[in-house]
C-alpha cells in the first residue's frame, strides 16, 4: 500500500500570505514610530496619551499578524481590520486633539494614513484566503 501524503513549504504557498507577513511588519514599525513620535514631538497630553496606547495597539497586533505569517498560517482578518480602523483613527485625532505642532500633526496624519492603507489591504486580501478547516475521519474498523 503507498501512502499519499504532501507537504508544503513555504515556496508551495501563494505569495500573499508571505507579502501580508511584510505588510503587517512595515505597520508594526509604524506603529512603534507612532509611539517614538509622541515622545519626540512633545504634543498636547491627550495626543501624547492617545499615541503612546494606540502607536502601541498598532504595534502589537499587526507584529502579531506579522508573526502569524512565519507559522504557516494566514493573517487574521479581525486583527488587520482594527489596525486599519485604528489607522483611520490617528488620521482623524490631530483635529480632534486640536494639535497645532507642525511635526505631531503631520507625523499623526501620515502615519495613520499609511497604517489604514495598508492594513485596509491586509484586511482585504485575508478575507479571500482559504481558511483550513479540520474535518472528523472515519476511524477505520
């Protein structure tokens, strides 16, 4: 009897997983430049607040998806639609925090306009991978 069994590496796999694994890492870094930027620009204490915990949201979970990548498993579709929300976010809480510092303003602005177009894209393609799903097999008698 032969025994039919495959194996995939990670060459066998579509090249969108191992691209979202990039993607998420570049938004991870943007999420730890969010963070620097709160302490090098010096804005208003809501700002600052609201960059050190969402510059370190962004971080954590898009490192986490980042992660998920080198397991031989695909980005979490819930995980990239948050960052991207939270990317949107950092676009909209300069004029919210009413921020008038030239350097925090724009950092904020830009940086979250990068994390939402690019976890947006995340988000988007994770939704059309093929989830594994585990199946019962018949015990055989």
């Amino acid at each position: 009897m032969s025994e039919n069994t495959t194996t995939t590496t990670r060459s066998d796999r579509d090249s969108d997983g191992t691209i979202g694994g990039y993607i998420s890492a570049a938004v991870a870094l943007v999420g730890a430049w969010i963070l620097i930027s709160a302490f090098l620009y010096s804005p208003p204490a809501a700002n600052f607040w609201n960059d050190v915990i969402v510059g370190s949201a962004i971080g954590i979970i898009a490192g986490y998806n980042a992660l998920r990548t080198d397991d031989y498993e695909e980005i979490n579709t819930g995980a990239a639609s948050l960052v991207a929300l939270l990317g949107l976010w950092m676009v909209v809480a300069p004029f919210i925090f009413e921020v008038f510092t030239d350097g925090a303003f724009w950092s904020d602005v830009i940086s979250g306009a990068v994390v939402a177009v690019l976890a947006g894209y995340n988000a988007y393609q994770a939704r059309s991978t093929e989830r594994r799903t585990r199946t019962a097999e018949a015990e055989p008698r």
